[in-house]
C-alpha cells in the first residue's frame, strides 16, 4: 500500500473515532482545542418511538497548561443539543462530559467531574457502531458502565514507566440519590477498576473491568432486582490493524442493569420495572476500511437476564447490526444502518422491530 493511502486511511479511524479538534489557543504552555460534530439523521421504523428525526449537535473543548516540569493540568467539557425539538423546549441539551485533573509525568493522571465510568474502558473496544454501540449494559448514569456524576479517576497508561501499553485505571464514584433522579439513574459509593493491554506491534489489545457500587435504599425497594451491591465484570479483546478491526467483548452485571416491559401469568399483565438480578452480556464487531474511504461493518449485541421474578431468563437485547459508512475525508462522511432486531416472542413483550438509521455528517 503506498504511503498516502496509509495515511488517509489513518485520518479516517481517527475521524470515526472522534478525536480530531481544531487548536483555539496555544500560548505560554496553555492550550486549548475545540471540537465537535453535527450529525443530521434519520431514523426509518414501525415503532413510533424509534421512528423520524434524530439530529443533534455534539461540541466540547480539552484544554492543558504546564504547571512545571513534571505536572500538567488539563479539563474537558462535553455538550450536545438534539435539533430535532421545538424551540424553547425544556430537554433539547445535555452536558455529556465536565472534569478537571492534574498528570504527573510518572504517576499518571487525577481527575475528577462528570466523566466516563471505568468499565467503559473496555466496553470501548466493541463501541465502533455509528448508531448503534454498546446498547448491551452499558447506559449514561447507569453505576460505572458508560459516562456518570462525580467520578474521581486515576489512570496510568505505562505502569509507571515500567511496561508499555499496560494502562492501569482506579475509579471512585460517589453518591447519587437524589429523589429528583429516576431510580435506574441513582447509585451508592462505589469502586471500579480496569486493566488494559495494548500488545506491542500486534495489534491486539486485551482487557478487564470489575465494579461494585453500593445500592440506594429506593433501588434496594425495587420490586424487580434485590441486593444491596450492583456488580459487574467484563473483559474484552481487539485486533486493530491493517485496516482490520475485529473486536469482542463478554459482561455480567448484578442487580446494576435496568428492565423493562411486562408479562403474562395466570392470566394477569405485570409490569416489570426495576433491576435484573443478573445479566449476560456479548458484543462482536467486524469493519475492514478500504482505501477509498468505504468502511463497512457488522456486529452482534445482545443481553439476557437471568432469574427474573416471575419471568426467568429472558434477553433484553438482540440484535444483528449490519452498516456501511463512506468518509469523503477526514470531516465529512455519510452512513446507512440496519438494526436487525433478534427479539421474537420474547418473554417481557419489549420492541422486536427493526430499525434503519441514515445520516451524513461533519465534525472537526
């Protein structure tokens, strides 16, 4: 492959990655990049709440200063604002992401905010979809699973300078019970941590998550999904080379993942709301980027929960996702999804229909 296509295939990962940002400022060893992303799209559905409109825009900036030799302060702000509301409505916006932290040159990082939770770090591995990602466990203010409230973090991405490629996370979450928070939003205190490996000129990345949160007393009174302690564990492994990406994960939560739906028993409907007592969760990805700019993809996701009261095992999520995204460069790219719903008669009578998601898009 020549030099160029190696490149442009190196800018286009790192577009649909997100992390491309404009410098702003960058004086007196401050800097400040700006970033963000509008994405126009559409969904195509029988169910009416996964049908029409979806666009939203996506801004943030990451701002560093060198303090001295060995210490460095940094910050990031993440918002999003859905363009698909009426003017003036109460729910049109969202801070995604706000911390603040300092990074010494051999200890690793501190920080503290609103910020991604420690499991994340390897369910990441599996999150490439433009639409679709990490719909197994992981949700916004669910414990540690995806972004969370007032999460103190250390990460060190070479143990210390011993071992590169090892990075080496320590989370702690305080708590969230606030009665204003719906109940699958509240956590307990809670302590996580991650361990992932990039191994050198392979490809291959290997990881593992562990956390275990203390639950609300309005969460422990739940009528589904008892216990005072919501866990979860996953692990996962990523091959990212040669324009490859395979990438699998495996997740079990505890009394952590929220459900919904109802069931059918001697005749009565009873309406689940609250926790299951277990979930097993798997995602699988596959995506080959071409030279030109085409990177299609497919995947699987799905999630069951175990021993639910009155229903036993049942999946709650499954899918077969299958997408194809094209990058006119490193800014613009367009995509057309297809979420191929898994879900025939299942037990808690959730959505079985199939959605289709289209959209083009520009970020910087």
């Amino acid at each position: 492959m020549k030099y160029n296509n190696i490149a442009i295939c190196a800018s286009l990962i790192l577009a649909a990655q997100g992390v491309h940002a404009a410098e702003i400022y960058n004086k007196d060893a401050n800097r400040v990049d700006f970033y963000g992303r509008v994405k126009a799209e559409h969904y195509f559905s029988d169910d009416s709440k996964n049908d029409g409109d979806k666009t939203y825009t996506r801004i943030g900036f990451k701002g560093q200063t060198q303090i001295n030799d060995r210490l460095t302060g940094y910050g990031q702000w993440e918002y999003q604002i859905l363009g698909n509301q009426p003017e003036g409505a109460a729910a049109n916006s969202l801070t995604r992401l706000a911390f603040a932290g300092i990074k010494d040159s051999t200890f690793g990082s501190f920080d503290y905010g609103r910020n991604w939770g420690v499991l994340y770090n390897v369910e990441a591995y599996t999150d490439m979809l433009q639409e679709f990602g990490a719909k197994s466990y992981t949700a916004a203010d669910n414990f540690m699973t995806g972004r969370a409230n007032g999460v103190a973090t250390w990460r060190d991405t070479d143990f210390f300078g011993l071992v590169d490629g090892l990075k080496v996370s320590v989370q702690y979450q305080g708590k969230n019970d606030d009665a204003t928070r719906a109940v699958t939003k509240q956590n307990g205190n809670g302590y996580g941590t991650s361990l992932n490996y990039d191994i050198a000129d392979t490809g291959l990345s290997v990881g593992a998550g562990w956390a275990s949160s203390e639950r609300t007393e309005a969460q422990e009174n739940s009528a589904f999904g008892k216990g005072d302690k919501a866990q979860a564990w996953n692990t996962g492994i990523k091959y990212d080379a040669n324009n490859v990406y395979l990438a699998a994960t495996w997740a079990e939560t505890y009394n952590m993942t929220a459900i919904s739906g109802a069931y059918s028993a001697n005749g009565k409907n009873t309406k689940v709301s609250g926790f299951a007592n277990k979930t097993e969760n798997f995602e699988a990805v596959a995506q080959y980027q071409f030279d030109n700019g085409l990177r299609p993809s497919i995947a699987w996701v799905q999630s069951t929960g175990k021993d639910i009261e009155g229903v036993g095992n049942a999946d709650l999520v499954k899918f077969i996702d299958v997408s194809t995204t094209y990058y006119f460069n490193k800014n613009m790219s367009t995509f057309i999804e297809y979420r191929i719903n898994q879900l025939d008669n299942n037990k808690l009578n959730l959505s079985n229909d199939n959605i289709a998601a289209a959209g083009l898009m520009y970020q910087f």
